[in-house]
C-alpha cells in the first residue's frame, strides 16, 4: 500500500513539471498583459493590509496603478515606486490592458553592446536641474527649505529624516519629520512649517 501511493506521488509530480513544460514552451514569444486600474476614490496605499497606520501615501482620485495581484478585499498595486495594498472598492480595473513584450536575449546583448558609449556620471546640481530646474535646483542644492515643498523636494535638499511620526486623519495625513536639531510639519506631502527641536 505505501509502494502504491509513493508511486502514485511521483507520477503527478512528473504530471505537474510536465505541464509546466508544455505551458511555458507553448507561451514562448506570446506578450505578457500589464493591468492597470482607474481610482475611483482617493485611497490609502497600505504597506501591510493588517496593519491600516501603515499608510505609505494617498493616492488621488483618477490616478492609474499597476495591479500586480488581488484577493478578496485588496488589491496589491505599483504607484509611483511604491508597492502596496488598496481596497478593490475604491479601483476599477480598465478594459484595455497594455501589453508589453517580453525581455528576450537578443534584446539584452543589444543593450549592452560595447560599441555604445559609457555614461559619464551625472553630477548632483545637475540631476536636480534636470528634475526641477535652475532656479529652484539651486535653492535645493545649497540646502534651503521652504514652505509649499514637496516630500521629495525635502529629500533631495536635506535627506532623510532621523525620524517620522505620522498621524492620518481622514484623506489627510499629517506627519513631523524630525532632523537632529530642526522639526518639519508636512500635511498630505506639503511642507507647511518647521522649528528647533527642544531636548
């Protein structure tokens, strides 16, 4: 009896890499299909859906992300660099899902051919010329803040904060980001204030 079903264990083991053969010879060439879906609602992107103060952004009513997979409740989505989890009631996933073609060989060899020249290495004021332009690159090169900034602003200016305490309140989230001797108040991304830490 235990012969039996040892036997019969590996033949659907076989079974099993043999199908996978087949679908993936049979899926050669064919296109992968990207999902995308529509907010409906402004909604929290959950870093962990068991967790809700995990709240890593709010995303905007009307904006498209990439649904990477789903379950009952949420769906697990790409926005703007970040992963995470939103309710499947406040998305609609489009009809018209874009299809993006497989990396092949043949396409990485051509990337990475000799025959292109090396990049030189982008020097900082640069890179944030390119992003935010002259005027306000300089301001963020030589460290300055100011109020109307967004998160991303105050990074490339200063870092990361030490610390960040964060309190959500509705669609809107508040946090205090805190520096070794200077407190930032930032509403829904925004810097609206700041001071001296008190030891």
């Amino acid at each position: 009896m235990i012969i039996f079903v040892t036997s019969v264990t590996i033949y659907g083991q076989n079974s099993k890499a043999e199908t996978i053969q087949m679908l993936e010879e049979s899926n050669a060439g064919q296109l992968e299909k990207s999902i995308t879906a529509t907010m409906t609602s402004s909604s929290r992107l959950f870093k962990n859906p068991d967790d809700l103060t995990s709240v890593i952004m709010i995303i905007p009513r009307g904006s498209q992300v990439e649904v990477l997979a789903s379950d009952s409740t949420y769906y697990i989505v790409f926005f703007e660099g970040s992963e995470g989890f939103i309710y499947k009631r406040h998305a609609v996933i489009d009809e018209n899902t874009v299809q993006v073609a497989p990396a092949t060989a043949e396409r990485d060899e051509i990337k990475q051919t000799p025959e292109e020249p090396e990049q030189k290495p982008v020097s900082r004021f640069s890179y944030l010329e390119s992003k935010y332009g002259t005027s306000m690159a300089a301001r963020i090169y030589e460290g300055k803040i100011w109020k109307g900034m967004n998160a991303e602003m105050i990074k490339d200016s200063w870092g990361r904060a030490d610390r960040i305490n964060r309190e959500i309140n509705g669609n809107t989230v508040r946090e205090e980001w805190l520096y070794k001797t200077t407190w930032l108040y930032l509403e829904n991304n925004t810097l609206m204030g700041w001071g001296p830490v008190k030891n």
